[in-house]
C-alpha cells in the first residue's frame, strides 16, 4: 500500500480528497494535518510515502513546509496540490526537488498515474505546469526583481480590478498597508503607474492571462 498525508487549510477539501483517494485500492490515507506544524510533528511516528502539499498554509507557507520536510524527512516525497502555478510559487518548489506538482482542478484518471510514478521515483508535472516549467527554461534571463507571494497576490487582484478597499479586505489589512505596498512595487519594478507593474508581472509570468478574468460585479 501507498501511504499518502494530505495537507490542506480547508478542511472540507482534505475530507473530499481523502474520499477520492480512497476509491484507488493502492493508496491508503494515514494522514491529515491543516498546517506544518502538525505535519511535522506527525512524521515522527507515522510513517508516510508521499505528502500532498498545498500552498497557502497557515504557522507557516507550503515552501517553508517543503524546505523542513527535505532537510528532516528526505525519503518523504512531496507532491504539491495547489491552484497556484505562477512562475514564483514553481520555481520555489522545483528548489526543493519536489517529485509532483498538480493542479487542484486535474481529472482525477491523471491521479493515480500522478501517485503511481512518483511512488516508484519518478516526477509528475500537471500539463499546466509543465506549460510553465517550459516557459521558464525558455527565458535566456530572469528578472533581478523577485516577487513575494503577498506581492504577486496584490498585483493578480488590481489586475482583476478589485479596488484599495476590497483588496485590503480580502487580505485583511488596512487600506494604509495596500497603498504602501502599491508605492513600494512601482518603486521595486520601475514602473510610472501600477499599469507597468502588472505588465511586469505578466511579462515575467508571475500572473497569467488566465487568471485575470474580470470579477463579477453583484
């Protein structure tokens, strides 16, 4: 049998997950943690084959996660399972040597091949990821500037048209710590307007086209 840990936030997913994961007969769930901590501490005494690793996590992010998991449990492979494939949040994965990145939303015929190949020591990339991993290798240079999440985040949703109030809602903070982190990134980029900042990030595939659907006006 396949042990497999699942880590996720939201509990409702984990549970979901957990049920699909169940219908393959190789696999058994041993583990379900919403955060690294209780991850870390449960791989001391639960022996697992493979972690399923979301993102955004909270006590700490998927790639701090990723980073402790290598350094104290390297037989332990990690498959990252999350809706985020910009550039940043690839490129800090593949740092780790991760040996699976999938989407959220992948058919569920890919999973079991997905568990199967890395099971065996193998790699398994989602197609959209890959798109991206090509991308990335296709770019003779990278920028000087590097991106934070938190930045990436701002910028994905000025690009699908949030206003100040929303955004500092959405991210519960003040209107005062978006407007500084609008200054600082057009000072970060070069940018004369927050126009050349999302141009910027679209440019260095921080954010995808695809991502930019504008939001629904209620």
């Amino acid at each position: 049998m396949i042990r497999v840990g699942i880590v996720d936030s939201h509990t409702l997913f984990r549970t979901s997950f957990s049920l699909l994961l169940a219908e393959l007969d190789e696999v058994e769930v041993v583990l379900q943690c919403s955060n690294g901590v209780t991850l870390l501490e449960a791989l001391k005494s639960v022996q697992v084959d493979i972690v399923f690793l979301a993102i955004q996590l909270t006590s700490m992010d998927g790639y701090q996660v990723a980073g402790l998991v290598v350094k104290h449990h390297p037989w332990v492979k990690i498959v990252v399972l999350s809706r985020s494939f910009d550039v940043y949040s690839i490129k800090r994965m593949l740092h780790y040597n991760v040996a699976g990145y999938l989407t959220k939303n992948m058919a569920f015929s890919k999973l079991k091949r997905a568990i199967l190949c890395v099971y065996k020591g193998g790699v398994y990339y989602d197609r959209r990821i890959r798109q991206v991993i090509e991308r990335i290798e296709d770019l003779q240079t990278s920028p000087a500037i590097i991106l934070s999440p938190r930045e990436i985040e701002i910028i994905r949703l000025y690009a699908m048209q949030y206003n100040v109030k929303q955004i500092a809602d959405l991210l519960h903070l003040s209107t005062r710590t978006i407007e500084k982190y609008k200054e600082k990134l057009m000072q970060k980029t070069g940018a004369r307007n927050f126009i050349g900042v999302i141009l910027f990030a679209l440019r260095w595939h921080y954010i995808e086209d695809s991502e930019l659907n504008p939001r629904r006006h209620d």
